[in-house]
C-alpha cells in the first residue's frame, strides 16, 4: 500500500518551519552580537556561535531546498 499525503499540509508545514528556523537564527546572532558589544572577553565564543547559526541556516535551506526539488520531480 503506498502511503497518500495531502501536499498543501505538508507545504504549509515546511513553510512555517522555515520562517521559525529564520527567525530563530536572527535572534540568535542579535543574542551573541549583543553579548559581544556587552562582554569583550567572551567575544571569540560568540563570533562562533554566529558562525554555527548562519551555518545551520544554510544547511536548513539547502534541505529545503533538495525537499521541493524531489517533490516536483515525484509529482
């Protein structure tokens, strides 16, 4: 039996995922921008954790991404 889904859930899933994953890494890099003009000692470990966040933005994306890519090829 092959499993049916409804696309427009599974779109407005993903949709709304993806603006909390964009808005969750905005907050969190002006979190550590803020904590870096507040404590200059710590700066190093916050400058890495913008880092970590854009960078699991991107990757996010790209999942995003490869998921619609797949989806129009299957439909």
């Amino acid at each position: 039996m092959i499993a049916t889904y409804d696309t427009y859930s599974v779109d407005n899933i993903c949709f709304w995922l993806q603006v909390l994953i964009r808005a969750g890494v905005i907050f969190r890099v002006v979190f550590c921008l803020v904590k870096i003009i507040i404590t200059d000692e710590e700066s190093a470990k916050y400058r890495k954790r913008i880092i970590n966040a854009v960078g699991f933005l991107v990757l996010s994306e790209i999942v995003f991404a490869i998921k619609n890519i797949v989806l129009t090829y299957y439909s």
